[in-house]
C-alpha cells in the first residue's frame, strides 16, 4: 500500500510528462483526472467535480457505466480481436442490433468518429458514380460553413478554420463550403448536378453550440431528396440522446439517407463508430474497397449494445429534454443577470453554450490590459476551481454538456456554482 502510494503521480508531475513527451495539439485545462464514475470525475488529489463536457457528448451514458463496463470485461476476456478476415460471432449480432436501432438496412463499423465521416464521404462519391451517374472524378460533397468533421485531411479541406488548415495543404478537392442555416445557399448550389452530398452537422458543436432555425434541416432534406442528393447526417456529437430525441434529427423527423455516429456509441469505453445507410447506397461498395482492421471488433459490438440499450432502459433522451430546458431557462435567468458580460446564450436538451463578451467585464479589462488570455478560458478556470469541469470554444463560447444520467439536484448545484463564478466576472 505504501509503496502504491509512494508511485502515485501528482498533478505536476502528470502535466510535466504530457509536456515533455506528447505532441502540442492540444491545451486542456490544468486538471489531472484518475476517476469517473456517473455525472463526477475525480483528480489525482482526490478533489471531486462535475463534468460539464462529457468527453464532447462521448460519455452521455455518464462515466463507467456498470453495463457498458460488464459488456467489455465480458468480451475482453473471450475474443477482442479478429480482423475482418475472418467472421466472429458479435458482428452479426450488432449489425442487425443497430440497423433495427436506427431503421436502415445496412451499417459500416468503423472505430473513431472522423473515420466514420471519411467513410461516408467515400460512400456518397461510390453512390454518386453508380448509381447518379456523375461523370468519374467530378463528384462534389457540400458542407457548411463553421463545421467540424475531424482533423484527417479531407474533413479540414472543408474547413474555413484557419487553425485547422494553415500548412496542411495540398487539400483534397471536391468539398464546397456554404453558408450554416441558410437554405437559399443549399438551393441555389444544388444546381449543380455534380453533387453527390450534402455533410451536415445537425447542430453545430465546436462552432459554439450553433442551433439552426426550426424547420432548416427538414427543408434541407427535401431540397437533397428533390435534387437527387444524399443527405449526410454527422450526428457523432449532436446524437444519441443528447439534444433531448436519440438523434438531432428526428427534432424534424429527417430520416438521413447516410446516418454517421460515434462517440457515446460506446459510452466512452472504446472507440467505435458507425455509419448506416440503405441497401441502394451501402452496397456500392464491394469487398477490398473500404474497410479497417479493428472497425466491428467483437469488443466493439458488445459494448455498443450496451451503450444504445442503457439510452432507451434509462430513458435518457428524455431526461436531456427535461432538464435541458431547465438549464437553458437559468442560463438565460443568469444572462439577464449580466447582460454585458453575456451576449447570448442557446442550445438543444443538453447541449448548450454561453457566449462571453469580454469588454462586459471591467474587473478582466483592468487585470489584462493587453494580455491575450481568452476570459472564457479564465472562466472555465473558476468553474474548475469550484468543481465543475466545462470548456470554452472559439474563445469566447463556453460549452456546457453533462453526461445525461444527470439529476435534477445535480444540475441545480451545477447551475448555481456557474451563477456564482459568473458573478466574480
């Protein structure tokens, strides 16, 4: 036990060796986590927060779950791995589990959500050639502006975000960018009779929790339907319960023609994706032309059962939609309290953003000066301070998604820890 203890790592030491050793792409919050279990994560020295992030929607079903734990070690300790050369006895089982899940009759196991959106892009050119007849090599995929696919080199060829582009070129052509929420934009460039699909995120995440007008995905998807182009559903962080319906989708009853997910998949055990479509579209592609050694993994497969059958028996959905509208009521309560501070804020179930105005805070503008420090970061620092982990995005946007087991008690306690870091500001 002493020596147990003797080998524990300390914050410092954790952050120093993340440091020294791992690549810089990334700048997370000074706080070293060991453990999980629910809506709680806890740090090496044992202090307790809520998690307001949820691993960007991957643990909606709460940190560890018991049955999507079980579902592992069970499979762990019999077979993890068999490559696609061979059949394995979960696959099938899975396969006819979420295709019936999610209503499409065939699906495409990959492992991480970019590769879920890479697979689909391939699928929809593949479709595009055979079955649309676009002529060979002129096939164009059409995204919208302020989205966020991945980081591989496609996905940032769509990209407008020059952190994510800058000296990553030559980028991959085919891919046109339009305007977010703007269904003239999606009208005018479906003229083109070259487009094999049309990639959208439902709601956008990593822009800040950008909600578009009720009724634009529905007009989106007809505007596809009537033009012969496949609606794209990226819904890895916008689904599986957490805008308050299993899918942001069904908010409009839009049944996606290429259905892409990740993340809470797995409830935040391992890493699987997935990406569904009908007969007319999935079987464009033929043996040896897509693939991925560990994607349908029998691992893979027992743990997402799992995590999609935690979402219905806990009703989950619901949950997000309840208590989402009563975080988003007392975020707003709290934005009328500080209208300066705060532009605005939004969101779906429990998905939800506050935006910060920095020349709304006297006490930051007299302590920085011409310091570049995002106050949304400084912010998530307090909150992190008084045990609630959230996270900013695009500086001045700070993103609040607890895991959706959350109680209503909990997330009365997180409201008011928010209301009292805000009032510091």
């Amino acid at each position: 036990m002493n020596e147990v203890m003797t080998n524990k790592i300390n914050s410092q030491e954790a952050i120093a060796l993340e440091d020294k050793y791992g690549a810089h792409n990334y700048h997370p919050l000074p706080v070293v986590l060991e453990r999980g279990e629910g809506v709680y994560v806890w740090d090496v020295d044992g202090k307790q927060y809520f998690d307001f992030l949820a691993a960007y929607s991957a643990v909606n079903q709460g940190h560890c779950h018991p049955k999507i734990v079980a579902a592992l070690l069970k499979q762990a300790q019999k077979l993890t791995l068999t490559s696609r050369a061979f059949y394995n006895d979960s696959l099938g089982e899975y396969e006819k589990f979420i295709t019936t899940y999610f209503g499409y009759d065939k699906v495409l196991p990959m492992n991480t959500g970019a590769e879920g959106v890479e697979t689909a892009i391939k699928l929809a050119r593949k479709w595009a050639y055979e079955k649309k007849g676009v002529p060979e090599n002129e096939a164009k995929i059409i995204v919208c502006d302020g989205n966020f696919h991945g980081r591989t080199i496609t996905v940032i060829s769509a990209s407008k975000d020059t952190e994510a582009r800058k000296n990553f070129g030559p980028y991959t052509p085919g891919l046109f960018s339009i305007p977010y929420n703007d269904i003239s934009a999606l009208e005018n460039i479906l003229k083109d009779t070259t487009i094999a699909g049309f990639l959208i995120e439902p709601i956008q995440g990593e822009a800040g929790v950008i909600v578009p007008d009720e009724g634009y995905l529905k007009k989106c998807y007809d505007l596809c339907n009537k033009n012969n182009v496949l609606f794209i559903a990226d819904e890895i962080q916008s689904g599986l319960g957490r805008t308050g319906k299993i899918l942001a989708c069904d908010h409009e009853n839009v049944h996606a023609d290429i259905l892409i997910l990740g993340k809470a998949l797995s409830g935040g055990t391992f890493p699987v994706s997935a990406v569904l479509a009908n007969d007319e579209i999935m079987l464009c592609i033929k043996p040896g032309q897509h693939g991925s050694t560990y994607g349908g993994n029998p691992m893979a497969c027992k743990v997402s059962i799992a995590a999609l059958k935690v979402l219905k028996e806990e009703q989950l959905s619901e949950n997000a939609e309840r208590l989402g509208k009563l975080l988003l009521n007392e975020l707003k309560a709290i934005q009328l309290e500080h209208p300066e501070l705060i532009k605005t804020v939004r969101g779906k179930g429990l998905m939800c953003a506050m935006v910060i105005d920095y020349k709304g805070s006297k006490k930051y503008l007299q302590q920085k000066n011409n310091n570049t420090s995002s106050l949304a970061w400084d912010i998530c620092i307090e909150f992190m301070k008084n045990g609630l982990l959230a996270k900013q995005t695009k500086d001045d946007t700070i993103r609040f998604a607890p895991p959706l087991v959350i109680t209503e008690e909990q997330l009365l306690i997180c409201i008011s820890i928010i209301r009292k870091v805000i009032k510091l500001f």
